[in-house]
C-alpha cells in the first residue's frame, strides 16, 4: 500500500470517527514509528504479562510449534501479521533455520519504518533467509492476495491483536483469513486469556504513563499529518475493563469544552467538557470461545500452547 493511499485512508477513518457519537479513532493508526516505539516500552513494563507470557510460550514449546507447522520437506511462506519488532518470531526463525527448514518470511505491518527495520536485522541475522514485507493494514493485504506465490502458508498473527478488533472486524478479519488459506494451510493466532481484573488493570493502567502516551500519540499524529490542532494537555486518559465480556476500553476525555480544526478535512470538531474518544478495545477470550471461532471460519485447533499460569494462548489452525 502506498504512503498516499495510507494518509488518505487516515484522513477518511479520522473523518468517520470524529463525525461519529460517540466519537473513536481507529487503533491501528496507533502504530505509526513514534506510537510503535511507546509500545515498545508498553510491552518491557513488568505489569504487562502479555509479552513476557508469549515469549514463554515460543522458548518453552518451539520445538513442538515447528513440529506441528510440518511443510520441513517443502517450501512454505511464513506470512506474519503486524510483526513490530519481531522479537518473538525471531524465536521460531532460528530454531527454524538452525534445523534448515526450508521457507520465506512474508513481514505485513502498517509502519514502513518497523518493517525496514525489521528486514535490516533479520538479514544480519539470518542472511540466508529470503525476507519480505509488504506494508498496510491486514484487511487490504489479505484481500489483495496477488503479491502471494501458490506456496503453502503459515500466518502468524501473534501479540493478541485479534483483541482489538470489534466484534464485525474479528468477523471480516477471520473470513479474510479462511479465503487467504488453502486447505492444509496453517495459522498461528495469540489470545490473550481472561483472568484476575486486577491483574489485566495493572497492564492496561501503567502507573508509567506509557499508555497515555501511546494513546495521546494519535492525537499528535494527526496534527503531523492531517495538520490538526489539538493540545494534548487537554486530554487525560481513562481505561476500563468489563469481566463479564472480557473486553477493557481506553478512552481520551476531554478535560475542556473546544474546538479542533482538522485542515486536512477542512472541518472543525466540537468536543463537550469530559466528552470521550474511543481509543481501543484489547478482548480477553477463554478455551471454548477460541475452538468454537475456529470452528466457525472453517478451521481445526491442532494445538493450544500456554504459558505457565495459562494467561495467554497462541492457537494453532489448519484450515480444512
């Protein structure tokens, strides 16, 4: 996807979003460098299990997930949805490479730069490893299936990104991938699981302030790049979190009754005092729901792989 066509996909999403009541941004501009990088420091924090879990999950069982990806007599592409950093992933590529599995690494990320930079490093150090990436979102990527040879696949949608999608896009985004696969074709989906309010509070209200920054970002995105004029300091941030569906919400409030001129959209947007901007959802899943979402789409579980304590899964799908 082009830059260009990005920025006015931007400008269309803020413009749908802003014009909306409630008001929402969408979560996946989140992700631009900058935004990347406060995540970056979102996932070190102690408090956030999420990460600490996954990579658990890769060290402790990469054996048995290369084992259950099969394909080791037969060239496959490994396609990785919204890579970031690829910290995680470079636990399956070297125990891949080291084992001379035969297969491509497909980056699909929203940041040109994080895809960039990710490339740089997984060619120092895996420089027999053929790398792409493709840069846009996942749902006109995965559309737009002409940039994918008829190799078998393994996609790898990991970090419980699925846990922000609404309840329409887990649907679009699932049927996207069950048209993406081919029968045999494998995806490896991270969940993060229901447990302890107290402990999913702790990793989605920092006491760092790394979640207002990550949140606040956006607003300064679209000041850099749809030349808008809101003052951040007029903004506090708010996170909730609901047991019974498992989903916690962040909020922007307004502190002040303004106006924000947006000069891109040519249009001005009123905000009442403490008014809200619907930021993100991150859902919680339990066992059942998973097989069942699998099931639905056309898929088989092959596997559930947890951590210690059970907080997290990365599920594992073949398509039939």
């Amino acid at each position: 996807m082009e830059p260009k066509l990005l920025l006015s996909q931007l400008a269309a999403d803020t413009l749908s979003g802003l014009s909306a009541y409630p008001k929402y941004l969408h979560s996946k501009y989140l992700y631009d460098h900058r935004g990347s990088k406060i995540f970056q420091d979102i996932m070190a924090m102690p408090e956030y299990y999420l990460t600490d879990c996954e990579l658990e999950i890769f060290n402790s069982h990469k054996a048995s997930i290369i084992e259950a990806f099969g394909h080791h007599n037969r060239m496959f592409n490994m396609i990785e949805l919204g890579s970031g950093d690829g910290l995680k992933t470079k636990i399956l590529l070297r125990q891949m490479v080291k084992k001379h599995i035969n297969f491509q690494y497909i980056s699909i990320d929203i940041s040109a730069k994080a895809n960039k930079e990710l490339k740089t490093r997984l060619n120092a150090d895996f420089p027999n490893l053929k790398v792409e990436t493709k840069t846009g979102d996942f749902f006109f990527t995965l559309k737009n299936q002409n940039g994918f040879n008829a190799l078998p696949k393994i996609t790898l949608f990991l970090g419980s990104n699925i846990g922000n999608f609404s309840d329409n896009e887990t649907h679009e985004f699932l049927m996207d991938i069950a048209s993406f696969s081919q029968k045999g074709d494998k995806v490896l989906i991270g969940f993060d699981l229901k447990k302890s309010p107290q402990v999913i509070m702790k990793a989605y209200n920092d006491p760092h302030g790394h979640t207002r920054r990550f949140n606040l970002n956006l607003l300064e995105r679209l000041n850099r790049e749809l030349n808008a004029n809101f003052n951040i300091d007029n903004f506090e941030q708010h996170t909730s979190y609901d047991p019974a569906s498992g989903e916690v919400n962040s909020f922007l409030v307004s502190k002040i009754p303004q106006t924000v001129h947006i000069g891109e959209l040519e249009r001005s947007f009123q905000f009442h005092q403490w008014e809200t901007i619907f930021m993100e959802r991150s859902r919680k899943y339990d066992i059942p729901t998973i097989n069942e979402m699998a099931a639905r789409y056309g898929f088989k579980v092959m596997h559930h792989f947890t951590d210690k304590r059970r907080y997290f899964v990365d599920s594992l799908w073949v398509k039939e």
